[in-house]
C-alpha cells in the first residue's frame, strides 16, 4: 500500500483536533483508509500481491492497482 502525498494530508487533516491534537489519527485512519480497503479487498477487486495505491478524490480516498502482480499460471 502507497499513499500519495494528498491522501496523507486528507487522513492527517481529519484524524487532528485543535483540542486533543493527534489522539483521532488512529480513528482517522482506521475509518478514512483501512475499513474502506477492507470493503474493496472483500468484493475481491483486489488480489494478493498487488500493490494498492491510495490518492485523495476530493473529501474521500480511492484505491487503485498501482502495479499487480503476475499470477503463477501466467507465469508459465
């Protein structure tokens, strides 16, 4: 998994608070990036060994194939 730079600053924006500082990140990051690639990787969009990158679309993240990698039948 790859964040780009604007994903990043979209997690880091919603997991700081003025008054509790960093204490959300876990929950920003759990709710923003990780239960939302949870739902992808169940619908089966992804396989393993692929490399996930993460960009920000707008208000909301996006998960894309940055590179996957080849099966053992297409190997052979």
């Amino acid at each position: 998994i790859e964040l780009t730079p604007a994903a990043k600053e979209l997690v880091a924006e919603r997991g700081y608070d003025p008054v509790y500082g960093a204490r959300p990140l876990k929950r920003s990051i759990q709710k923003n990036a990780i239960d939302p690639l949870a739902n992808e990787l169940l619908t089966g969009r992804f396989k393993a060994g692929d490399r996930i990158l993460v960009d920000r679309d707008g208000d909301r993240l996006v998960f894309r194939i940055a590179e996957r990698k080849a099966s053992d039948t297409e190997a052979a």
